[in-house]
C-alpha cells in the first residue's frame, strides 16, 4: 500500500460552515468602528484561552479591533492591569469604561450562570455578545436565554472553533464529494485528565458539557440532524474521592442522513486526544484535533483504493473564529443567527443525553481502556 505525507502551511478556504475562512483582516474588514472587547469571567476560559487567543487575534488584524485596552472583569479573580488589559470588579464599572454599541462582550461564565450573566449585560447596553460552549446548561436555560436575545435583540456567536477547522473542512469535503463512496458512522473521541479542575473549580455541572459539545457540533457539521439513541455517564472517583458526573460521558446518535455517530469523553484518561473516525463505504478518515493550545496543527490519514496519504494542517481554528465573529459584528442584521440555531441543538441533543444518563455511577477499576457506563 502507498503512502503520502503532506504538510501544509496554511489552511484551505474552501467548505467553511458560512462563507470562507478569514485570513489576513486588515484593509478588508466591513465598514464600522472598530470593535472593543469586554470579557467577563477569568477562570481558565476567559484568562487562559480567550484573552491569549485576542492578544493573537489583535495583532493579525489591526485595523478590526480598537488599539484600546481590552477590558476584563471576575468578581472572584482580580487580575493586574498590564499593557493593553484593564480589570474592573463588575461589569457595571466595566460598562462605565466602554461604548456598548462598538463592544464585543466575551461570556466566559461557567455555563449555569449564563442566563443571569446574559441579563446583566443586556440591561447594561451590550448587544454583542461571545457565548463559550455550550450555549446553555440545558433546555430550560437555553429558553431563557432564546427569550433574553429576542426581547434585547442581542447578537449572539457561540464559540465552535471546529466549524472553523481546516481539519473539519477536509472531512466535510470526503463525506460530500463522494470519493470513498457514503458515509457509514463516525466515531469522535475526546481525551484527557481532568483531575484539578474538577476538584478545585466546578464550573460545569456534567462530563456532558467538559468536550462534547464540541463532538455534538461536529457530528451535526458532517452527517447532519440526529437524535440521541443512547447515553451514559461515570464519577470522578479516586481513593475516597468522588465528583459526581464528571469522570467520562458517551452518547450515540442516529442521524437523518442514516449515519451513526458515537461520541465519548473520558475525563480521567492519562492522555490527551481529540480523535475523530470517519468509516466510508470505501475507506477510512481518521483525523486528530490539536488537543490544546500550545500546537495549531491537526492531522488527517485517509486510507482508501489501496493508499494511504497522512496530511498536516496549520489549523489555528479558534484565532480565526474569533478574527470572523468580529467582522461580522461591524455588520448590520445578525450574522450570527445560524450559529445561535445550530448551538441550541446542540444543547438540546446534550440535554437529552443527560435526561437517560440521569444517575450518575461510579465506575469499580479503571480498565486500560475505559468506557462511561450507567443508566441507558
């Protein structure tokens, strides 16, 4: 069997989820002022992941953000002001500093307190809004959260940066094209210790809402509609120590489309992985998400008609959905609004999952390779 490897630099524009990926933005960004950034929440969201990937951002498109500060706020986390960063107890005080029309606000909330934090933001004059995954913690929430966006007409982005992938592009591209013949299943696993988070910051209420709302999103991206046909989920359980319902979950979905997508997330696994395994008539894709921040690269081997051909993509996924968020909020209408749809089914397919997974079990010894179990 051949075999090809193939490195690319630079991410392909092709099959992104609303128009073509956004590269260089200065000089060509919509008319409007440029946009202000507000965070709220400094845990490991906001402080580790969004405020990096805006420094990267920022310095990439000039002439898309304001070159003021950005401002940041967490009642319970005080950060120090350093150059390009002001800090405010509230986001009451933070709204004094800042024009609420020309300023993205980034929700880096845990995901129970995204109706309350929403509402705040809203009656302080924001309308633009950058939501962390999920959108909402369940269907009661996502309800309110629907009623707060139609009644302030907020404009709202749920962070997907797999929608962005150059990575979820190429599969997007194998299941359209035909080339290996139909889509049969996908299986998409996500990997990794969650040991210290889970006992020292419960910002989420299940493993259900940790990676799979990345899975969900993809599964949807490549095969389309689904309901859940089954679900399980596991305890953080070491020595006399239990976290309930955040050791491991797993779901599977039967989509419209006839595929079958399994997905599972264990949360006690000593290695990182975020793998995805597309079965075709003809062949196989097996592709890997960077599984943090500090590579931007995925790979991608697809066997079939006898070869074998592995590919290395650049994929800086989430700076380039963020640099697309904001150009689309100098725009007029809501760009937005067929991303907010998409993230509510997805908290509606986890919410169900949760629903059959209700009673969280803990597992007797982990086995080399451990699967969540419980209530199906």
């Amino acid at each position: 069997m051949g075999a090809k490897l193939t490195i690319e630099p630079r991410c392909r524009e092709r099959l992104r989820p609303n128009g073509p990926a956004l590269r260089r933005v200065a000089g060509t960004a919509a008319d409007g002022a440029d946009v202000r950034t507000l965070v709220i929440g400094l845990g490991r969201a906001g402080a580790e992941l969004h405020l990096p990937v805006l420094a990267k951002a920022r310095a990439a498109a000039p002439g898309l953000f304001s070159a003021e500060p950005v401002v940041a706020c967490d009642p319970r986390r005080v950060l120090a002001d350093r150059p390009g960063l002001v800090t405010t107890a509230t986001a009451a005080e933070a709204a004094k500093l800042l024009d609420p029309a020309r300023t993205a606000v980034h929700v880096c909330t845990p995901p129970t307190t995204r109706p309350e934090v929403i509402g705040e933001i809203a009656e302080l004059g924001f309308r633009n809004l950058v939501v962390e995954k999920p959108l909402a913690s369940d269907t009661d929430d996502l309800a309110r959260i629907a009623r707060l966006r139609r009644r302030h007409g907020l404009r709202i982005a749920v962070v997907e940066p797999w929608q962005m992938s150059s990575l979820t592009a190429r599969l997007t591209e194998l299941v359209r094209g035909g080339e290996l013949g139909e889509a049969r299943s996908v299986s998409i696993v996500q990997n990794k210790p969650r040991f210290r988070r889970s006992l020292t910051a419960p910002s989420h209420p299940t493993a259900f809402d940790v990676e799979l709302p990345h899975g969900v999103g993809l599964a949807l991206r490549l095969a389309g509609s689904a309901r859940v046909t089954h679900a399980a989920g596991s305890d953080l359980a070491f020595g006399d120590v239990v976290v309930p319902r955040m050791g491991g979950a797993r779901l599977g979905l039967r989509h419209n489309s006839g595929v079958r997508a399994e997905i599972s997330s264990d949360l006690t696994s000593p290695v990182r992985e975020r793998r995805v395994t597309v079965e075709f008539e003809r062949g196989r894709a097996v592709g890997h998400y960077a599984v943090s921040g500090d590579d931007d690269h995925s790979q991608l081997t697809v066997t079939g008609h006898g070869r074998r051909e592995h590919t290395v993509l650049r994929d800086d996924s989430l700076t380039e959905w963020v640099l697309r968020a904001y150009r689309l909020f100098r725009g007029t209408g809501d760009p937005h609004s067929q991303g907010f749809a998409f993230a509510g089914d997805v908290v509606r397919l986890l919410s169900v999952a949760k629903n059959i997974s209700a009673e969280p079990v803990v597992p007797s010894a982990r086995a080399e390779s451990r699967t969540p179990t419980g209530a199906r």
